[in-house]
C-alpha cells in the first residue's frame, strides 16, 4: 500500500492540520517552521519517510491531501446519502440552505458575518446536542507567538467569547487529544480540509467517531500562514512584539462586506484599522503568503461538515456593511435548527439554491476546479508528485492559454511570497519585500486580458461609496467585466 504523506510534506501540500499526528501520536508532532506554517516532524529527529510501515499507513489514511485517503464525494455519500440529501458538482450534498442573519444583535454585530455560525453551535449547545464546541479562538498572546488556536468551549458564553474568522494556521493534535481524553459529545468547527482530516480520523478512532458527533465548516477561500499576521502589522506600522490581536474581517459601518479591513489592537491600548486597499498585495485572490496545499483543494464549501457557512456574496446583500450568511445544511439536524430559527423569527432569512451559492463563490469555483486543473497539469509537466483530485489535469494547449497562464502566475506568486518576506525581515526593510513581489505580482496582471481597464476599475471601485460600489458591480456582472 502507498504511503504518501512524505510526498505530500516534501511536495508543500501540507495544510498543517496534524490529523497524521492525532493518529501517531507516540511518533509524530507539529511544528510550526520558519514560514509560518505547522509541518509534521519525526519525534525522534529522523526522516518521515523511515517511520514503520504500519505508522506511515495510518498516518496517511487520515492526510486530506493523501492519495491514501478518502475524497469528499466518499465521506459525503456516507454521511448524509442515506437521509435524501440533493448532491451538486460545487456543495456536495445538501437538505436547505439559507441566506440572511440572526436578528440578535450580538450574534451578528460581533461576528464575521451574519452570525449563523455562532447561533447554530449555540443551539446545538441549548439543546443538548453537544456538551462542548472545538473551535479557534485568540489566544492574546502576541505575535510571535500564535495568535490563534484551537480551544474547547463548554458554554455558550465561552463559545460567544471566541467568535470570528482567524486567518491563521491552525493544528488539532493538542485538542483532539484533549478530546480523547474527556468523554462527551463535541462539535467541530474548521475549514473544509480540517472538517474532512477529522472525518478520516474518525474512520480510525472509535473514540474520536463516537464524541465527535457534529461537523461545522466555513467556506474558505486559502488559509494563510502566520507571516501575514506579521506583514500586516508591519504594513500598518507597528512593532511585532506589541501585537496582541488580529481582526481579519473587522466591520466598518458604510463598507461593503467583501472589502475586507483588518483592525490590530495592540498591548498598549492601540487600534489600527486598514482597508485591504491600503495595504499592498493584501487582495485575498492574489494570494501572498497562502499554503501550497490551497491550491490543491477541490472542496470550496466544506463538503463533509453537517453544515458550512459562508458569505451571501450577491445582490440584494453586497450592499450590507453588517454581513449576510449562506448557510449549507447537510444533515436533517442541522436543517431543522435553521427551519426552527426560521420559523421562531430568530433568523432572518430566505431560501437559496445551489445554484445561487455556487454564483456567489464564482471565483472560488474557478479557481478549484479549471484552476486546479491547470496546477495538476503543471505539475505533471514539472515531474512533482501529483495528488488525486476530483478534477483532471488540464491539456497543453489549456496550459498554455492567458487562465492558464493566470493560474501558474497566481501559484508562483504564493509560493515566493515567504521566503521573499523572511529575506526582507531579515534585512528589517519592508519595502525589499514589495520590491521583489513587484514583478511577480506585474507577470500575474499581465496574464490576464484587458489589463489596464481592470486595474483602472478596480482602483476606482474600491474607493467608491457603497451605493455607487453596488451599482458598478452591478454593471460588471452584466459586462462579463469582472
């Protein structure tokens, strides 16, 4: 039998999640490298690939990005087949789904988005459905320090205390051992990679199978490693060491949900608010300092969790500065909680299609399906190990086309932006980083048609009031434009 996770590691499609040392935990650990993301390391100091046979085969069952382990078509089909769930090519298999917001306010006002993910993991919690929650929260610690980690929430105040989207590395072999260790029943909130690396794990453990019993996901664009923590704070001109927290997805009154600002407040009391425009490169779809192993995912929406959330990205929510969710139930309990908010008034709500969903991650859908077809080909071409993806490589000919070249010039633009970052911080210069992305960042732009009227409408849209921000996205879509 293969064994592939030293081909996933040496090939930087390693998402860190440390299911691999959840397995083996007598032989493997986490750790969190120089750029910035966890890896999985021998205890004992050797090389992955010399670990026992029967190791290495476990540990690569429950890899997300092995070959050895089940796709999310195969969990998903076991999971939620047998209750009558609808299938689609872009959200695997769902019951309902919904888009709006809870109506109080401290869900929603204090929230990433619209708040459902809180509100639904509470009534799981009211319930009785669960005893605990396992999700990311601030550790408070500072930067270097992780700024985020996994924790175990046992109320609702507790879990209402760690609220919000951390775009941070994560790693779940402490707390899934904390969830060996204490009886109950939890539910798991993550990315799709993370929801599915627990799935796996529960193929495994029978433990891990019988206390882990709901899955929650939030659709996911990449996650990124801790070096944009750093370059941010860098970016907005404060010293590293007195960071305490990041807001990723901060809210500001008037601001499209979609224009990102990042709030970092600091150890002596400050708060600095950035826009993404304000800050170079920090345009999520460009991709500085994103894992390899993101561009390698197929599962946009978090195929194999009970329900994911995401953004309600389309009209008549754009314009909303306080967010709006789509939510995706898969199993008939997470339905009937968001039938049951419905119907009580809790959630303000309307039904959506997959369809609908699927049009408003347009460019997430992109990106994980023709895209990855370009990067599996690409990589072919280059002799890498190559994962097996529910998508095939694409043709030479494809390779070779201006999305093609788009997707190469994207990936290359991940890739450098680490050890592009450590030289320039290193040398304590920042402007050495932006110097040497520059021409990345041009070859990426010049991939793409119509160049300098898109940088020209983007320069302008993202300086536009809101109305006239909807209006002209509006008129974009209509276009093809965007």
């Amino acid at each position: 039998m293969a064994r592939d996770l030293p081909f996933v590691v040496k090939s930087g499609l390693c998402v860190g999640c440390g299911a691999c040392a959840v397995a083996e935990p007598q032989a493997i650990s986490m750790e969190l490298g120089e750029l910035g993301a966890y890896l999985p390391v021998r205890k004992d100091g050797g090389d992955l690939e010399e670990l026992p046979p029967d190791v290495l085969t476990r540990a690569s069952a429950v890899c997300p990005f092995s070959n050895n382990a089940r796709n999310e078509d195969s969990i998903g089909q076991e999971l939620f087949d047998k209750d009558d769930a609808r299938h689609h090519s872009a959200l695997g298999f769902h019951q309902k789904i919904v888009a709006g917001y809870v109506n109080e306010e401290q869900y929603r006002e204090l929230g990433t988005s619209g708040g459902l993910t809180s509100w639904v993991l509470t009534q799981l919690l009211i319930d009785g459905e669960i005893d605990a929650v396992v999700h990311v929260a601030s550790t408070l610690e500072g930067l270097p320090n992780p700024l985020s980690r996994y924790t175990i929430s046992r109320s609702v105040d507790e879990l209402l205390a760690g609220r919000k989207s951390r775009y941070h590395v994560q790693t779940l072999n402490e707390v899934m051992a904390e969830v060996r260790e204490i009886p109950g029943r939890y539910a798991i909130v993550g990315v799709p990679c993370f929801i599915k690396a627990v799935r796996l794990l529960a193929d495994q453990d029978e433990t891990i199978r019988d206390r882990v019993v709901f899955g929650a996901s939030l659709f996911c664009g990449h996650m990124k490693s801790t070096l944009y923590s750093d370059y941010l704070a860098q970016s907005m001109g404060l010293e590293t060491p007195n960071v305490k927290d990041i807001d990723y997805r901060h809210k500001e009154p008037g601001r499209p949900p979609n224009r990102y600002c990042s709030k970092i407040s600091t150890f002596d009391h400050q708060e600095v608010i950035r826009g993404s425009e304000q800050i170079p490169m920090a345009n999520w779809g460009i991709g500085i300092f994103k894992l390899g192993a993101c561009d390698y995912c197929d599962d946009i929406t978090g195929e194999t969790a009970d329900i994911s959330f995401g953004d309600a990205w389309l009209p008549p929510f754009m314009s909303d500065w306080q967010g709006t969710n789509v939510a995706v139930a898969r199993s008939k309990i997470a339905a009937k909680i968001l039938e049951r908010g419905e119907t009580s008034g809790a959630l303000e709500v309307i039904d959506w299609s997959a369809e609908k969903v699927a049009e408003s991650q347009a460019g997430a859908v992109r990106h994980r399906r023709l895209g990855l077809a370009i990067r599996l080909a690409n990589r072919i071409k280059m002799g890498l190990w190559v994962p097996k993806k529910r998508v095939s490589p694409a043709s030479d000919k494809d390779l070779k086309s201006l999305f093609g070249q788009r997707m190469i010039n994207r990936e290359a633009i991940a890739l450098a932006s680490g050890p592009t970052y450590l030289r320039a911080r290193r040398a304590g210069n920042l402007s050495i980083f932006i110097d040497e992305m520059r021409p990345y960042i041009r070859k990426y732009d010049g991939s793409r048609s119509s160049t300098l009227w898109r940088r020209a409408a983007t320069w302008v849209v993202l300086r536009l009031p809101t109305p006239l921000e909807a209006a002209a996205r509006r008129v974009a879509r209509i276009l093809k434009f965007s």
